[in-house]
C-alpha cells in the first residue's frame, strides 16, 4: 500500500505513474473466460439469487470471473471464489438498500440537497465508451451532509450509470475537482463509507480515479484511503498536479481539450442547470444522447474499416 500511497503522491511533481494502468493492457485477457463458463455462472447463480442475476450483464460476470486470485496471481480466481463474490455482492446491496428504504420516496429523494446541489453526476465517455462520473466537492453542503442520503444517492447514480454502457463495458472514470478543497470539505467516515460501497457492491467497476488539484487535504485524505483500499484498487487511484488539463487530455487521454471543462481551465461548461437546482432525470437525458453519439461513431468508424478492406 504505501508504494501505492507514494505513487499516487508523486503527481505534484508531475511524473504520474499509473503501474496499473500498463499492467492491465498485458493482462487483458490474461485468463480467458469462456461463454459456457459465464451461461453455467449464470445458470447457478439464478438457483441462488433468482432474477437478480439480471443486475449483473454478462460482461461484467467475465471481468470478475478472469481476475487473477489474490493469493496465487499466477492463476485465476475459481469458479467458486467468483460465485460466492456474486453472491455477497447482492447481499450487501440489500442491507445497503434496508437501511435507507422506507426513509424517503425517490420523489422526495431528488428533491433533497445531496442530489439537487449538482456534486455528483454522469457526463460523457472517453474513446473506448467507459463513462465518465464527475465529483464536485465544493458544491456540497458540508455542514448539512447527510451520509446516509449520499450512500443512497451514489448507489443510484452508480446503477442508472451502468444501465448506460455501451456493450462490452462494465467500467467507469471518476474525475473529482478538488480546487480550493478544505479539510472542512472532507468527511472521513463518508469517504469510508463509500470505498465500502465501492469495493463490496460495485468490486472490479473503478477503471480509474482522477483528483486535483493535488492540495494538502487531498493528499492527507488520499494518504488514509489508500492505507485502507486493496492494493489493486490503489493502483487505479491518479493525484493530478496543478496542471489537471494536461493530466486528462495529454497522459491519460480520457478527454479530448475541447471537452475538458472550465473549472479545469478547459472551455466547456459543466453548468447544466442553475446552481442548486441540478436535476437527475435532465442527467440522464443527457447521458443517453451522449451514449447513441458514442455508439453512432463506433458504427461508423467500424463501416469505415470494413470498406477499407474491401
């Protein structure tokens, strides 16, 4: 952990490592997962937890199942390993979803600060089609948080999310503006709260994590998560310097400038609706024209490859 604490440390004087990165293109398909191992994952799966095997798609199933064993990484993890995963996966999401049930109606729930100030919300994808969820800190109402509705909240936003990959997808960026970022405007139990989430109900989903500019309560909270994170989740944790602009479009290439927005010092303006007043269903509105974009693009890109061929 604390190599990974260093590295992700190191951004400030601009060299970023990300280890993880290049190791994950070698294992791409490191251990192949075939068809009838996901329909049979499936088939039992189904006799455990019934229709919700539908929450996860195929897709996912294989990127849990061709993960390399935490204790042997020389060899995949078993067929058993991955089903009881699945498993506790839909148990925690259902004490998570107890906890908070018949606090609140939807309704009521996009009415309240945590969702109607504007800090947590989809926008766009990146060249392969992982979507992009953008964190803006400053936004929230630090003295009235109220944890519960946040871990309600990005269990939602993190569901209607994944209900808007492109096939083939199961992955997502998380790029948080931490400018002018205080202690004041940090929670540690939340953030705790919500790697928990992360790790036990949405395990092998973060492709990445972005954060800056780097500050010193950034750092000191980066310094305590990632001392409590697998190493493997770590890996994928990216401080930028001062120069995030550069860090998203130029080393990482998640975005190209004219998309980077302007609390970035790019030209493009995240301000959809007025401050305080952001609306989830406009999100998703906009997240779903975004996706037929980004599939329209790929299907033309793909008809410019055929005829090339022929």
């Amino acid at each position: 952990h604390h190599d990974a604490v260093s590295k992700a440390i190191k951004t400030e004087t601009g060299n970023v490592e990300n280890p993880v990165s290049n190791i994950r293109i070698e294992q791409k398909d490191k251990f192949p997962v075939s068809t009838e191992e996901v329909i049979e994952m499936k088939k039992q799966l189904r006799e455990v937890i019934g229709d919700q095997v539908s929450l996860f798609e195929d897709e996912y199933l294989r990127e849990v199942m061709k993960q390399p064993d935490s204790k042997k990484p020389s060899q995949r993890r078993s067929f058993e390993y991955s089903k009881a995963k699945f498993k506790r996966i839909i148990e925690k999401r259902a004490s998570v979803i107890d906890s908070f049930n018949d606090k609140m109606s939807s309704s009521e729930f996009y009415e309240t600060d945590t969702v109607k100030s504007g800090s947590l919300y989809w926008y766009g994808y990146d060249a392969r089609g992982i979507p992009i969820l953008w964190v803006r800190a400053k936004l929230k109402k630090w003295s009235q948080l109220n944890i519960e509705n946040e871990v309600r909240y990005h269990m939602e936003i993190l569901d209607a999310g994944i209900n808007l990959m492109p096939p083939e997808v199961t992955s997502f960026h998380i790029i948080s503006d931490a400018s002018g970022l205080g202690w004041k405007e940090t929670n540690i139990s939340l953030m705790k709260e919500l790697l928990n989430l992360l790790m036990r109900v949405y395990p092998d989903r973060l492709e990445s994590l972005h954060a800056g500019p780097v500050n010193p309560a950034l750092k000191g909270l980066a310094n305590i998560l990632l001392r409590i994170m697998p190493a493997r989740v770590g890996g994928k944790i990216n401080l930028m310097s001062e120069k995030p602009f550069y860090h998203l479009t130029m080393e990482h290439q998640l975005l190209s400038s004219d998309k980077i927005p302007d609390f970035f010092g790019g030209p493009f303006s995240h301000n959809f609706e007025e401050v305080g007043e952001f609306s989830f269903e406009k999100m998703i509105q906009r997240q779903t024209l975004l996706l037929q974009e980004y599939m329209e693009g790929k299907k033309t890109q793909e008809m410019k490859k055929i005829n090339h061929f022929l």
